[in-house]
C-alpha cells in the first residue's frame, strides 16, 4: 500500500522561501516520476512540476524559474524548493504518485502567502 507523508508548508511573505517534502512508502522515487500539485481556493489543481526516474525536471510556467523539485534516493523523498513566493503561490500542494494505474495522493501542506 502507498503511503505519502507531506511536510513543511506553513505561512509565507511575499518574496519569501520554503521547502516541501514528501516521503513515501510502498513507491520508490527513485524507479518513476515525482510529481508536485497544488491547489488554491475556489480554483481547480494544477500541476507545478515533475521529475522523472532519470532526473530530468519540467516546470509550470507560473513557477519556472522560482521552484526547483529534487530527489533524496535514501530517504525515498521529493522535495520542492519553492522560492520568490508571491500570492497565487497559496494552496494546498500535493506529491501524487501512479503506481499500476492507480494514482495515490496524500493530505499535502497548506502553503499561505501572505504579509
């Protein structure tokens, strides 16, 4: 059974950084893709980002540039360093991931920009 354990939102200034985490259980990382979503209040998911099993990364363009998705092999963890927050940065952000056609999806961090 997957099992995603999300960490490390929190409230944020404009301008301001931080960092997710997503550690799983029952999926390795490592052998497919990390994916990160969020979704904002009264507005549909959107997905952020991706990093593949061979490492290559692609972005949203709303976030190309200010956040980056990384993988931690040992810990079985991807993060997202997320930087240069503005306000539609403010959602709840998600690490879904696909295994055997199913798709998993934890709690997720609520992100808030705010000052």
């Amino acid at each position: 059974q997957v099992q995603l354990v999300e960490a490390g939102g929190g409230l944020v200034q404009p301008g301001g950084s931080l960092r997710l985490s997503c550690a799983a259980s029952g999926f390795t990382f490592s052998s497919g893709y990390g994916y990160w979503y969020r979704q904002a209040p009264g507005k549909p998911r959107e997905w952020v980002a991706l990093l593949t099993s061979g490492g290559t990364t692609n972005y949203a363009g709303a976030v190309k540039g200010r956040f980056t998705i990384t993988r931690d092999n040992a810990k079985n963890t991807v993060y997202l360093q997320m930087a240069g927050h503005t306000f539609d940065d403010t959602a709840v952000y998600h690490c879904p991931v696909v295994l055997n056609g199913d798709d998993y999806w934890g709690h997720g961090p609520l992100v808030n920009v705010s000052s």
